[in-house]
C-alpha cells in the first residue's frame, strides 16, 4: 500500500470512531429501553451521497436510522453525541465525497471505502474530526482507545519505545507513533513512511515494524 500518511491517519481514525459508535448505540438502545417499539435498532443504514440531498442531517435526513431516532425521545449526552455525530458525519460524507458513487453503504463506511481517493488535506480533515469524535465518544463510554502498544521497538523517528497497532479495517493494521511530538520533517525525515509528509503524525502500514531495531 503506497497511501498518503493523511488518508491512512483518516482511515485508521474512521475505522476507531465506527467501532466506537457502535458502542454508543448500544448504550442510547439500552438508555432508550425501546428495543420493541423500534423493530431492528441498527445502526445507519444504506445512504448516498447526492448533491440536490438537505446535508445537514438530523432529524429530517432520510438516513432511515433506528438509532438515530431513539436520540430524540431520550435526553441523555449519549443520545445528544450520537446524534451530533451521525450529523456532522453524514455533512462530512457529503462534503468530501461529492456525488462518487455510493452503495449499500454508511456514511463512515463510504467515506472508508473511497478515502484514498480524497485529495490529501481533505483526508487531513477528516482525520482531525474522526480523531476528536472518537475521543469524546470513548471518553463518555470510557472506552480504552483500542490501540495496542508494540513493546520493544523503537520509532525510527523519535526513537522512543511509542509505537503501537490501530485497525484501518477488518482485517489490516497500521502501526503509529504515539509521541505527541513525533512528527514528520519532509523529505529530510528518517522515518521511513512510504510518503514523507511535512507535519504529519507519522504512520506506517504493519509490514515496517519488522525491519526495524528492538530497543535495548
Ligand atoms: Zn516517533
Ligand atoms: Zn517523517
């Protein structure tokens, strides 16, 4: 894989928040009490990302989501973060997706599915506001951030022992630097990324790690 460190940060951030609103539905379906009233509870269902479609969301978007719908009948901050959620990401679908072509899919998994075709800076974008929801989300849930820290090695960056694994999907992993500091120079950088990118946090899909050094 020859992504941009920018697609694979919103990519790996996406598939963070997806699992962390599925949480969150859990918990406003369990607030809502309201399983037999609302026939399957899932979570968003088939959306499309068209130009002439309201893209504010809410209650009057026709995403047809069980979910979404329990959030107005309870006052909760669950409720109040799901629905601010599902709002922001259907306008961010919307938004930088334009009218590519869309399936029998979320909004987070069409933004997943077409991310490395999303200009740098736009998946930038979408990293930063993936990465902020999924922490407000987790921190309400007290959910652990669900990455796993790889003992041992060490950043060819910083060269501290912070890196650690994080999804990107079902069944692949990137391996990111946990040092708030850690950040790529540019072409100068010795960090190995496949694309050098000035600023970025620096990311690496998991066929890295084994070449590089364990920490004494
Ligand atoms: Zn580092
Ligand atoms: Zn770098």
């Amino acid at each position: 894989m020859n992504a941009h460190p920018h697609s694979l940060h919103a990519a790996t951030n996406l598939w963070s928040l997806d699992t962390a609103l599925r949480h969150l539905a859990d918990r406003v379906r369990s607030e809502a009490g309201a399983r037999d009233i609302y026939g399957d509870g899932g979570t968003l269902q088939a959306w499309r990302p068209r130009p002439d479609r309201n893209p504010t969301g809410g209650h009057a978007d026709p995403i047809g989501d069980a979910v979404l719908g329990m959030t107005y009948r309870i006052d909760t901050p669950c409720a109040d973060r799901y629905r601010a959620a599902t709002a922001t990401l259907c306008w961010l679908a919307i938004h930088t997706l334009g009218d590519l072509p869309a399936e029998n899919r979320t909004p987070i998994q069409q933004l997943l599915h077409h991310i490395d075709m999303v200009p740098p800076q736009a998946a930038a974008e979408v990293a930063r506001w993936a990465a902020d929801e999924d922490r407000r989300i987790r921190e309400l849930l007290h959910l652990d951030t669900g990455q796993q820290p790889i003992p041992g090695v060490t950043c060819p960056a910083c060269s501290r022992v912070s890196l650690a694994t994080s999804g990107i999907n079902a069944t692949s992993t990137v391996v990111v630097c946990t040092n708030d500091l850690c950040t790529c120079l540019g072409d100068i950088c010795l960090c190995g990324m496949n694309i050098h990118a000035d600023g970025a946090r620096h990311i690496w899909t998991a066929a890295y790690v084994s070449t590089w050094k364990v920490a004494a």
